[in-house]
C-alpha cells in the first residue's frame, strides 16, 4: 500500500501535526507500507532544525527525522518555505525541499491520500 499523507498546520499549538506525525511513524515501521509524507503552509515549520522544546514534550523534529531514516521521503513545499524564509540548510537532515509537482506526483501513484 502507498499512502500519502499532508501535513499544514504549524508544528506546534494543535494535535493535528503531532497526530499526522505519530500515524507517519507508525507507517514507516511497516514494512509492507510505502509512505510520502508532504509538509505545506504552516507545517514547513515542522522542518526546521534545531527545535528546541521543554523536558517532557514532544519534538516534531525527531518524529520526521524517525521517518526519514527508515527510508521514507519527506517533502517541504518550496512556495512556502519562501514565504517563511526557510532556508534548505536550516531543514531537518533527510527532508528535502519539494513542490506542487512532486506532490501531484505523489498524490496519483498513492493508494491513500490523508490530510491533517
């Protein structure tokens, strides 16, 4: 099965990226699943390196690194990373900057599309 799931809200503040977030993981540990996941709007953000948050909290930037190195590609929208100036260096290693295009690409080969 491909799945494909979109990420647009911010990285932090609702459950939406975080749950979007934790069924992503759970799909690259399975080895019978091919997953792409696509950070849009606000959830570019989710990219950025260096996130840092308070002891007992979860850190966005772990939960895509966990998908990246199980082998799964993790696309940011380029549109909006410019309009956050968001720079490919500062994005978490192994995600890679992406556009409406690879997302249509994705988007026709996946069995299942989920947004959150």
């Amino acid at each position: 099965m491909k799945a494909l799931i979109v990420l647009n809200d911010a990285p932090y503040g609702s459950e939406r990226t975080y749950n979007g977030l934790r069924l992503a993981g759970t799909l690259a540990r399975d080895m019978s699943a091919e997953l792409s996941l696509f950070l849009i709007g606000d959830a570019v953000s989710c990219a950025r390196r260096g996130q840092k948050v308070p002891g007992g909290y979860y850190n966005v930037e772990t939960m895509l690194a966990a998908v990246t190195r199980r082998g799964q590609p993790v696309g940011v929208c380029g549109s909006c990373m410019d309009a956050r100036a968001l720079d490919e260096n500062q994005l978490v290693e192994g995600v890679h900057r992406s556009s409406m295009e690879e997302l249509t690409s994705w988007t026709v080969a996946a069995d299942k599309v989920l947004i959150f």
